[in-house]
C-alpha cells in the first residue's frame, strides 16, 4: 500500500463517508474554495491506478468505490508515522503526545482506561478470552 498525498486522502475521506459517489457528489462534499471539477476526476483516477478505488460505469459516467477501507489505512498510515517521526515506538508516540497536550496524571490515566475498555470491548465482540 501507498501512501497518499493530502489531495488524494481527502477525496478518500468523502469516498470513505459516502461508500460510493460521482465525481460531482465528491465535489459536493469537499470544502471550499473547491477544486475544478477536472481536478477531482484526476486525483479519483490516479487513487483508482493506485488501487484504492474502483468504478462501476453507467454509460459515460462513472461511480466510484472504495477498494481499501478506512480502518486499513489508518493502521498503514499510522505505523508508517510512527516508524518517522518515532523509531517505530508507540511510547515514544504517546510520551510526546502526553508532553504537547499537557497531559496530568490524572488525564494520562484516564486515557488508559478509555483504551482498556476498547480492547476489552474488541476481545469481546471477536469472542477472544482474556
């Protein structure tokens, strides 16, 4: 998988929310000032030559979908940020996220039992045992 750039990661992020779209329901969606219309069609076939999108044709138009999901690139693209910016560390992560938010004590527990919960609640619903 690759990375991709800003442009391409936002035209994925409305593709992500709207499952499937035309170019001009992207369009719709993107903030302004919004690009030409020919511009979102071109960074929809590059992300579509990269492997992240696919189409299905209605005559000249094409609807088009998303091939890899959200989640997937999340995890990519945050391992790929950490191995830069962090040598690969989550506690590296974490430690400077704690220091550049201010983070207490307090809150920095509080953020470890919100992500307990989760894992407990991901165990629970794939029906794994502690």
């Amino acid at each position: 998988m690759k990375e991709l750039t800003k442009a391409e990661e936002e035209i994925m992020q409305v593709l992500w929310k709207l499952d499937r779209a035309f170019v001009r329901d992207i369009l719709e969606e993107l903030p302004e000032p919004k690009p030409a219309y020919n511009t979102v069609s071109t960074i929809v076939r590059i992300l579509e030559t990269k492997g992240f999108v696919g189409h299905e044709a209605f005559g000249k138009s094409h609807q088009y979908f998303p091939l890899v999901e959200q989640d997937k690139y999340k995890s990519f693209f945050l391992k790929n940020f950490m191995s830069g910016y962090f040598g690969g560390s989550f506690e590296k992560l974490v430690s400077f996220f704690a220091k550049d938010n201010n983070l207490d004590v307090q809150e920095l527990d509080q953020l470890l039992r919100h992500v307990k919960q989760d894992l407990d609640e991901n165990e629970e619903s794939d029906g794994s045992t502690t």
